[in-house]
C-alpha cells in the first residue's frame, strides 16, 4: 500500500504546475495574439494552401523519424533550403502586401477610378466590395475564385452583358481581385429611397455587416455611388470617388511625412516664380546698409498708400 502511495505520489509532483507569475502572463497572451494574427493572415492567403501542404509533409517526417528511415531524413534536412526559399518565393505577393503602408496602391486606385466611369458612360452596371478590415471570406466562398491584378480592363471585362461573371459582386483585397459573382446581404433600411435596386440595397448592406467599401455604377442611369458604414453617397464625380477611396487607403502617416512635398509639387509656376522673387530680394536686401533698407521699405509703405487711395 505504502509503495502504491509513493508511485502515485511521484506521478503527481511530475505533473505538478510551476509557480505561475504576472509577467508569465502576458507573455502567454502576447505570443497568443501574435499566433492569432499569423493564421488569420494565412487563412485570408494562398499561404493557406501551402501550409496545409506543409502540414501533411511533417506528418510524413514524423512517421519517417518514429521508424527511424535515415534515407527520408537525410533527404530532407538536405531538401529544408531549398523548400525555404520556394515558400518565400510563392508568398511573395502577400509578403509585399503586408509590409507595404496601405490597403491598395495608388494603381489599383486609378484602375478602379477609371473603370467605373467608363461603365457608367456606356451604362454597365458594377458592384466592386473593396475589403478593409473585416474578412470577406464568408461572401467571397459564395462566389468563384479569380485572384488577378486590378485593372481597369479586367473590371470592365468582368461585369460585360451576357458574361459568365457579369452577375453579382467583386471583392477587391489588396490590389487583387479575389473573387467574382459573389453573393451580398441586402439592407433593410427603410430610408432608402424607393428607385434603388438590388445592387445597391446590396452595397449598404455589406456596408452594415462589415467595414467594407462597395463602389457602385447604376445600369439605369450610368452613375456612380459608395457605399460605406451604412450609408449611401449617391452620383459622386472622379475627385469625390478618389477621396472616399482614399479613406480606407490607410495612407494617413505617409501623406503627414510627405504633406510639404505634396503642397510644393501642387503650387503652380507663377507662385514658385513669386516665391523666388521675394526671396532674392530679401536676400539684397540683408546686402544693403541699414539706412538704405530703411529707405527701401518708406518707399515700399507710400507706395501701398498711394495704391489704396
């Protein structure tokens, strides 16, 4: 009895948790969060297939190592660079995306800009969700796989009449279209006006469900509006369109580093001239002795005295 005791008793303080404290914590929770991240970006990713390929791979290499097969195992850890390097080569894309400073590029912007003006001119009906923070997985499994660069021919084609993938949505991620035909919740909002359609009663309602951005380009009247949080913002020309684009861009540090260059590339060639000009005078102005500077600028004060009378 007393051996049974001490076996059990051995048992248990093998099993015994150590002192747990605060700092362990957080560092529990940290490495959680950042686990948490990792598989939702390669979930939302082609990395997702890759690491199920990887999976079924290191299933196969344990079962080498439990029987011990040192042809299998050295073939592999010879094979590990090279397999490395291919991963990296095949994340690429997503790679870019993650450690460039916005959703989409500038390019992807002015594509999406241009084609829906020209939908709208011939009257071509659109429905493009440009995703922000929310995932769109749940609407983009309703529809078919494309996963190609934003262009504006692309888009064009896409929603075509009488095309396989004319009917329903795009989702737009990153500067990739991901999928088409998909399928959206429509609003029930009430205040909605009574001439709306499907497609746009769609638009709001994705708004609603996530933080999307939907543009939409009206079949009936060829104009072009966004939806976004909800709300509807009806017939916007191309600079309205590019701003509301821009909000979800998430380009806001970048423009405040690079405000002053902006304002100075803005500013046409008679203010730069003028700016010039002045600064050459004050230049020779500092040349000058006092008395004449004091002179100059008695000469400048009558003359604006002489202009107001």
């Amino acid at each position: 009895m007393e051996r049974v005791a001490s076996v059990i008793s051995e048992y248990i303080s093998a099993f015994r948790l150590p002192k747990v404290e605060f700092f362990d914590v957080v560092e529990i929770l940290i490495l959680a969060f950042i686990l948490y991240e990792a598989m939702v970006w390669v979930k939302n990713t082609r990395a997702w297939a890759i690491v199920k390929g990887l999976a079924i791979v290191l299933v196969f290499m344990a079962v080498a190592v439990l029987f011990n097969m040192t042809t299998i195992i050295w073939l592999a850890k010879s094979l590990f660079t090279i397999i490395s390097l291919a991963v990296i080569v095949a994340l690429q894309p997503e790679i870019r995306r993650l450690i460039e400073e916005g959703r989409f590029s500038d390019k992807t912007l002015n594509e999406i800009i241009v084609a829906s003006y020209e939908m709208g001119r011939v009257k071509t009906g659109a429905l493009i969700v440009i995703e922000h923070d929310s995932p769109l997985g749940e609407y983009e499994r309703t529809g078919i796989a494309v996963d190609a660069v934003v262009t504006s021919q692309l888009l064009i084609n896409i929603f075509e009449h009488n095309t396989p993938l004319h009917d329903g949505a795009v989702i737009v991620r990153g500067d990739r279209v991901a999928a088409a035909t998909c399928y959206l919740p429509l609003s029930d909002q009430r205040t909605l006006s009574k001439d709306l359609g499907t497609r746009h009663r769609a638009a709001v309602g994705i708004s609603e469900n996530t933080d999307s951005m939907t543009v939409v380009v009206s079949e009936e009247t060829g104009k072009v509006s966004v939806a976004y949080g909800g709300e509807l913002y009806r017939a916007l020309d191309a600079a309205e369109l590019r701003e509301k684009l821009e909000m979800i861009q998430d380009k806001k540090v970048k423009d405040k580093k690079f405000g002053f260059l902006k304002k100075e590339a803005e500013k046409t060639d008679e203010e730069k001239l003028e700016e010039a000009k002045a600064r050459a005078e004050e230049k020779q102005r500092k040349k000058l002795p006092k008395k004449y500077t004091k002179k100059v600028k008695q000469e400048e004060n009558e003359g604006k005295t002489d202009s107001q009378s």
